[in-house]
C-alpha cells in the first residue's frame, strides 16, 4: 500500500525587506531553527466550524512536535520527526430517549516529517484527519512559536505545480459567475540567485511594499450583481498581472509554485485555487517509520524536479 507524500516551502516574512538589503542574513533566520525547533512545541488551533442550533460551536485542535532527530551533513542538517495533532472527534448517537445527541471522543494524529531548512522545503504526509492545508497551518504556527523570542516569523505554503498566468485567466473565465476573487500577493524568499539581483534592484512592486513596511498584499473583488465579476474587466486584469510583475526575473510560474502569489475565486457551483494543485510523491507504508521516512524523503528532495529560476 502506498502513502501520498507532500512538499512545502517556508518564507521569510518578518525580516524580508532586510535580507533583501543583505541576502546572508538569511542563513541566520535559517540557523535559529536549526537550533530552537525541538521537542514539546506546541500551537492551539480554535477555529468556528458552524451553527447547531444558534449556538456557535468551535473546534480545538493542539499541535505539536516530537521525535525530533537533528541530522548531520550527509542530509544537509535537515530536522526530521513527528507532527502530533489532538482533537475531537464527533459523532451522532442514540440517547436513552430515543433523540439523536451529538457525541465526542478525543483524538491523536501523527505525520512524519523531513525538513530540509536550508534548501526552506518540507516534505511530508498525511492522514485522513490532518491533511496537507492543516499540517502547513500546524507547522507555521509550531516553526513560529519556536522563533518567538527573536520576533521572526515564516509563511509555509504548498510547493504546487507550475501554472501559468494565461492558464489561471482561462480556468477562471470557464468557471462562469463569478461572486468573490482573491489575489494574495507576499514578498518572495527566493534562492541566492534571485536575492542578489533584488539587492541590485529591487524594482518598483517590491521597493513599494518595502516603503509601506509590507510583506504581503490581498486584493479582494466582491460581486452581488446576477452577472458576477467581469474577470477580463481592466482593474481584475491589471491586478491578475502583478503576479508576473512581483520581479522582472521572477515568473509567474514560480511564483505560483512557491506560494507568493495566490489565487482564489469562488462561482456559484465551483470554486478555483491554485493552492489545490500539490506537487506529490508515493512512498511505502513500510518508510513511515522515522529512519524510513528520513531515507525515503532525502531521496525525494533530490530527485524533486523543482525549477530555481527565483
């Protein structure tokens, strides 16, 4: 039986501008993790699910990691070990009286992880109860926590599949009505190559966030006409290609991939993201186990087709 493997990059938020300025500081936000992220770090998820009743009803989660093991050279210093989630589980039951009552039990999830900080990528799987949105949000806010005392904080995003900007306009012209469409925009934390060149000249979308103290910007458009949103409008069109003006050696392709730009449109049947479109491998139920899963992911990392143009 096989098991999907998934694989996330982090990026820089806090500090961005900064290592724009001086492209080494990056390795030592890098550094930081290697040494705080460790066993027992916790983060608490509350999040409202729905109504029963008029009553809001919330949802708990508590995540946290263990089994770290701190790795040498050979796996290029990356950290592997375990995501562990507790929560409640609920189902429906019969009372006494006959009513059908609403019932929890609690419950713990594990993944494994492979992180490989220095090349910023996570590699990773799932289970049915903790998939690949909710491990990005637990590991973010675990990776956070860790870096709490030095105030840096990191994004983690989906490594996803190459999408070009002429592709996103044409899926969402085939989604028809059109009610919300959100561009979210953040500050790329690219490799060196892109970094020096920002350094040279950051040019005009990243010197304006810099100048706002910025590190992401979300343009929302709303639409309560019959028609929907007009998606080949000047003013949706003008913020669609931003995505391919973030830098001018910077793709729109990239920046997909690596979770600086995203898209997200909601139509009266279907929806479009480009969040949902994860680059994924398979690995062996037998390679969960930690030595297996460090062996297993290090190997996938190498072999992952991932194009650094950024």
């Amino acid at each position: 039986m096989k098991a999907t493997v998934y694989y996330s990059k982090i990026n820089l938020s806090s500090h961005i501008h900064e290592v724009y300025e001086q492209p080494s500081l990056l390795k030592k936000y890098l550094d930081l993790i290697t040494i705080n992220l460790n066993n027992g770090i916790s983060f608490i998820r509350e999040d409202v699910r729905y109504q029963e009743h008029n009553e809001i009803v919330t949802y708990d989660a508590t995540y946290w990691v263990d089994d770290i093991q701190k790795l040498d050279n050979k796996y290029n210093n990356s950290i592997a070990g375990r995501l562990y989630k507790k929560a409640k589980v609920f189902y429906k039951d019969i009372d006494s009286d006959g009513t059908l009552i609403r019932k929890s039990v609690e419950n713990t999830e594990a993944v494994g992880f492979y992180f490989d900080v220095y090349k910023e990528i996570i590699v990773f799987y799932t289970t049915n109860r903790l998939g690949y949105s909710e491990f990005n949000i637990a590991f973010e806010g675990i990776l956070n926590k860790s870096l709490e005392e030095y105030e840096i904080m990191f994004y983690v995003d989906l490594l996803k599949k190459p999408l070009s900007l002429a592709k996103i306009k044409h899926e969402l012209k085939e989604l028809g009505y059109i009610k919300k469409l959100q561009i979210d925009i953040k500050a790329p934390n690219p490799g060196n190559n892109l970094l020096n060149k920002i350094k040279k000249d950051s040019e005009e979308y990243l010197s304006n966030i810099k100048n706002a103290n910025a590190s992401q910007t979300s343009h929302v458009f709303i639409s309560n006409s019959p028609a929907g949103l007009n998606i080949e409008s000047t003013i949706i069109d003008k913020e669609l290609d931003r995505i391919s003006g973030i830098h001018s050696n910077l793709d729109e392709e990239s920046a997909i991939t690596n979770g600086y730009a995203n898209i997200e449109a909601t139509g009266k049947y279907n929806k479009f993201s480009t969040k949902d479109r994860p680059m994924k491998g398979l690995i062996d139920e037998e390679q969960k186990t930690i030595g297996g899963f460090i062996e297993a992911a290090s190997e996938m990392l190498r072999a992952l087709v991932f194009n650094r143009k950024d």
